[in-house]
C-alpha cells in the first residue's frame, strides 16, 4: 500500500466547485500585491537576496549549501542567460529590450527579483524556499539563551517550524508537494504568446523530478538539525525519498500540464504540446498506480479519465488542476516512501 489516506471524494467535488471561480493563474506563492502582473511569480518586496551572487542573507550561514548552488545553472544564469542566441531571438520575437526589468517575461522564472522589481540574482534559495522577509529572523532562533541547535527543545522546535512555515518558508522536511511545485512552474511554460510568437519552448521535455533534485542537491543538515556546520557531506537522497518524490514528480507534471493546457487560448504549437503532455504526464501515473496502489493517484487518474483535452476548456481543467494538487498534497503529508518499494523498477527507468 501507499501509506495514503482513501481518497476524500466530497472534499475533491468541492475543490472542484471551488476552483472553476479562481484565476488561471492560480500559482503556489501568488499574492494579491503583484498578482496583477504576469511577469512576476514571488512577491519581490518579500524577498531579502541582495546580491547576484546569492550570498546575502542565506549562503552567511548556509556556506555549504551556497557553494553548492553557486555551481548550478540556477545560479549562473543570471550572467548569462540573457546573451545565449536563442533567449535573443525570442527577445527580437517579443519586442523586449531587457531581461531583468519587471517589463520582461524572463522575470517569473529565471531570476530572483528584488524590491525595485528588477532581477538580483538567479534562480535563488527564496525562488525555491519561499521568498524570506516574514520567516527569516524566525527560522534560527532556537529558544532563549540557545544558541546551539542540538540543544534546542522540542517544544522550541515545533514552535520555530510553525512559525516559518506561517510566515511562508517552503520546508522540503514539511511540505514537499509545495517546494516541488516551484519547479514544475517554470519546467512547464504557462505562457501561450511566448511559445506561438515567441519560439520559446513548451517546457522541459521529460521532467523527472528525483533526477532535478539530484543535480541540485545540497543536503548538508543532520536530521534534527538546523546547523549546516555539523554534517560532513552532500548526503544522497534515501530510497525512501526517490520513491516520495518520484511520485510527487508525476502528480506536479500532471497538475501543471492541465494548467499550460488551461491557458490556451488557440489552437497551435503551444496548445498542441501541452495536450501531449498531458497525456504523457497521464500515462506516466498509470504506471505508477500499476506498480504501487497509492489511493491519491488512483483519485487523479479518475479525474483526469473524465476531461476534455481541448484548449477551449479553461474552467473545466484548471479545476481539475487545483483538485489534483489537493489531492498531491494529501500524498506528500502522508506517504511512507517505505511502502512504495514497488516503484524501484520504474525510478532505475527498468519498465
């Protein structure tokens, strides 16, 4: 078994009810303060990186996880990602003049962007962990007195978490539906007029999150602890953990494939290869749901068995899409990675 709750079917109607009134454009961080603008994802006035390299406020503290990214295309394309030909050409085909103004599209996705509303660094730790200006001073304090945090209690502990998770830190330990979900906002494209007009691509062909996370992996703290200073290495994912987050993976392409086909407005080359991945990313949990019997998959899959695949549809798919994460969320709280041995063949690419 999936180590899963059964599937709420009244809770998911009324997602669905619910969710065919929100906007489109109903992404994980958005905020009413810059909701009105399509060029930004996280709100910029809550963001406190403030330099390009990354460095200012977390990497002071978290060294080794700094010295991680900085490696990282996350990280270096914010000196060059604007010069490559084909980010050129697509901004001849759009009619910008810049990348790191908040004029530009590029702003949602590739760079973090300060309270000035233009570009400070790259793909950054607040564009994954949520941007930090309401949980930062919260997310190290470890009681009074307490400056070590192995030595902090566990009622300090429950306390600071709740904290920075109210205060809109994305914690990988906590919510692991919510921090995956920054990256298949941007792994899928939902924007129509920079595919068809612009030639950017549809998104990443073949995303697989377990193999995403790997690349960017900086897994330094102990179990328990916040000090990055007590571990030795870069510790791999557990088998435990793949399995998670395989499954996470396939839910989000899934989720975010619907909400790319929701925003066709046309047909063409962007709502075609939407379509494609959403019967893909389909497919892909009909796998899943072969090897392992998780009941939140088996919910998605029933959902999804029962939609028109067409771009004219909006309401019908985004409401699907926000009932899907619902129940992607349900798996992540409540899913042992231990009870999903089953998918090792499907994560190994063996079937």
């Amino acid at each position: 078994m999936g180590g899963n709750r059964p599937v709420r079917t009244a809770a998911v109607a009324l997602v669905l009810a619910a969710a065919a009134s929100l906007s489109l454009a109903a992404f994980a961080q958005e905020t009413d303060d810059y909701r009105s603008t399509p060029y930004l994802r996280i709100d910029p006035e809550k963001t406190l990186v403030s330099r390009a390299d990354g460095f200012v406020p977390c990497g002071e503290c978290h060294t080794q996880e700094w010295e991680v990214w900085k490696e990282t295309k996350h990280a270096q394309g914010f000196e060059d990602m604007h010069r490559n030909p084909a980010a050129q050409d697509i901004m001849q085909q759009m009619d910008l003049r810049v990348t790191k103004r908040q004029e530009a599209l590029c702003m949602r996705c590739h760079y973090t962007v300060g309270a000035d509303h233009r570009a400070v660094t790259g793909v950054s730790c607040e564009s994954c962990h949520g941007p930090a200006r309401d949980w930062m001073d919260a997310h190290n304090r470890y009681g009074d007195g307490v400056s070590d945090p192995g030595r902090e209690s566990p009622e300090n502990r429950a306390r600071r978490i709740a904290s920075t998770e109210e205060g809109g830190m994305l914690r990988p330990s906590g919510n692991i539906y919510a921090v995956a979900a920054n990256c298949l906002e941007c792994h899928t494209v939902p924007a129509e007029e920079l595919v068809n007009r612009g030639g950017h691509s549809t998104g990443t062909t073949g995303f697989e999150l377990v193999a995403r996370i790997d690349q960017v992996r900086h897994n330094f703290l102990t179990p328990g602890s916040a000090d990055a200073s007590t571990a030795a290495a870069n510790r791999p994912l557990s088998p435990e953990r793949k399995r998670l987050l395989y499954v996470v993976g396939r839910i989000l392409d899934y989720e975010y494939s619907l909400r790319g086909l929701a925003e066709a407005g046309t047909s063409g080359r962007y709502a075609n290869s939407m379509g494609r991945r959403v019967s893909s990313a389909y497919r892909e949990l009909e796998a899943v749901a072969g090897a392992v019997e998780i009941p939140s998959v088996v919910g998605i899959l029933r959902l999804g068995a029962e939609l028109r695949l067409v771009h004219d549809n909006r309401t019908q798919l985004a409401a699907a899409a926000e009932a899907i994460r619902e129940l992607g969320r349900e798996f992540g709280d409540s899913a042992d990675g231990g009870r999903l041995v089953g998918l090792d063949p499907l994560i190994a690419g063996e079937r």
